[in-house]
C-alpha cells in the first residue's frame, strides 16, 4: 500500500474501511492456504498483506480516537 492509497483511505468513512478490512483479511487467509499446500510462488506478499491489514487497523483507531476527541471537547 503506498502512501498516496494511504491518503485515499484516510478520505473514507469507518465503514468503508472496515469492508476494506474485511477484503484484506480475507485475501490474507486465502495468501496463507496458498503457502500451506505449497502453492504461492511469492512469499512476500504474505508479509505485505499483513502490514496492509496493520495500517488499515491503524487508521481505523486514528478515526476512532478522532471522534471520541470531537465529541468529549465542547
């Protein structure tokens, strides 16, 4: 995931993140039975979609935390 894509979710509403969430666990489950039966030739998109679902993760909490702070200031 590259910065500008970083900036596009930043743009996207808690839902649409976590469908995006959702999609990348998935593909992440789907990567590693590849690994297990011996079947995905490129081993390192198992660590990029790890670290894709962290950042994903990651913005998500930011727009959480961002909330709460919004509505606890008066």
């Amino acid at each position: 995931m590259k910065r500008k894509q970083i900036e596009e979710i930043r743009g996207l509403t808690a839902d649409e993140i976590t469908r995006r969430l959702e999609d990348s666990r998935e593909a992440y489950f789907k990567l590693r039975m590849q690994f297990s039966t011996g079947q995905l030739k490129d081993t390192a998109q198992l660590r990029e979609s790890r670290r894709d679902i962290a950042r994903l993760e990651t913005l998500l909490r930011e727009q959480q935390r961002a909330e709460t702070a919004a509505g606890s200031t008066p």
